[in-house]
C-alpha cells in the first residue's frame, strides 16, 4: 500500500521524534555512567569543557564543525593527571544526486595523560595488511631496530632517535601484548582516541595501559626532558 504525502509526511516525523528520545536516553545513561565513573575515583566531572574542543591536534581534532567536549571526567590517576572526554564534531556532505547537502555526526572517546614534559610527536598504530602496503609506498614510519614492533607497528615521529630510545624492551613486550592499541604523544600529553563512547571499564583499562607504558619507559630519558 502506497502513502500518502500527508501519510508519509507524518511517519517521518514520528521516526524523527522516535530518534530524538532515544539519543536523550542514550546521552542521559552515558552522562550518569561518567558521573558515577568519577565519583567512584575521586576525580572531578564536568558535563562540557570548551577548553578542550582546540586543546589537541591531528586526527579527530580539528575536523567538521558543531565540536564539543562532554562528559569531561579529569584529576589525577596513580600520579599522573588526566583527562577522558567525549568529542563530538558533524561534517557536512552531498546527500544524493540532487545536489543536496546533509550533515553526520561523528563520536569519539579521548584519553589525555599529562607527561610533564614537553616531547617530540610521536605516533604508534598497529600496521595491519593495508598499513604495510601504505608504509612501502610512503616511507613515512620510522624503524626501532626492534623487529617485532617495525613489523606490528606503525611508527611516525619527528624525532627517530627519541622513538628508539623511548620504547625499551620492557615497553615494547608491553606493546606486543596489546597489539591493537594505537597511542600518541603529542607535545605535553599521551593520548589514546577511539571511535564511538568507551564503557568506564574500557576507560580504566586504558588509564592503566597507559600508565604501565610511561613506566615501562626509561626514566633517565625522562629525567632529561622534564625541567627541573
């Protein structure tokens, strides 16, 4: 049976309204699961943080429009301060062959730890099939010397010699046994960044992962870097 205009007028607004209450549900368990997840480790949250919308660099910063840092959970951890946020952008694009324009939304759930110190870039991904592929063509990854992690990782950094002595035998097993983490620095922060909302328990287990990673580093090269 086909529909009416007025029919189908009126389904598509109930569709939309439908996706409205479900994306406020779905906002408000989140918001409360971040609330609860600072209570519990006595940090502080803050349902927005402007601040942070141009605080990093790089992939996902910097991209669409409409950005926003929410569910901002932030204090210190083992030490260490941090800060685990939602960041939201749109973008807009062509919708069709009309010519046209429709927006998507795009989540991701960011990890900063502070270094106390300020480093060189550095980049680490798992390579994968499409990474060595890109790798032989571009050159743009750098080698260790350590076999294992040139052959897992892709390592990008405006300083090789700082990546090599960065990643010790005791961080590069670290990063062996977690493969599929991709981490960065970037100038005073290490960040993890992830598509979509981590689960708290995603967020603790990469709050420790990266604090077992910082002290798998050497502190001697820390003890250079950090003023005194």
């Amino acid at each position: 049976m086909q529909l009416s205009t007025p029919s189908l007028i009126l389904v598509i607004i109930g569709v939309l309204v439908v996706m409205t209450i479900v994306n406020r549900v779905l906002a408000e368990r989140r918001t409360r699961a971040m609330t609860t997840f600072a209570a519990e480790r006595e940090l502080t949250f803050e349902a927005r943080d402007p601040s942070l919308v141009d605080r990093f660099h790089g992939s996902p910063f910097g991209r669409g429009y409409a950005r926003r840092a929410t569910n901002v959970v932030h204090g210190t951890h083992d030490g260490r301060r941090v800060v685990a946020f939602d960041y939201h952008f749109r973008v807009r694009s062509s919708s069709g062959g009309s010519g046209g324009r429709g927006s998507s939304s795009h989540t991701y759930s960011v990890i900063a730890m502070h270094l106390d110190a300020v480093v060189p870039d550095l980049s680490i991904s798992p390579t994968g099939v499409l990474g060595h592929l890109v790798n032989a063509v571009s050159k743009r990854d750098v080698q260790v010397g350590h076999p294992d992690l040139d052959r897992e990782f892709t390592i990008v950094t405006s300083d090789p010699q700082f990546a090599a002595e960065l990643l010790s035998p005791e961080a590069a097993a670290l990063m062996l046994r977690n493969s599929h983490v991709a981490w960065r620095f970037e100038r005073d922060s290490m960040l993890m960044i992830g598509r979509g909302t981590w689960s708290t328990t995603e967020i603790d287990a990469r709050l420790r992962l990266m604090d077992a990673l910082l002290d798998a580093t050497p502190a001697a090269l820390w003890r250079r870097l950090r003023p005194e």
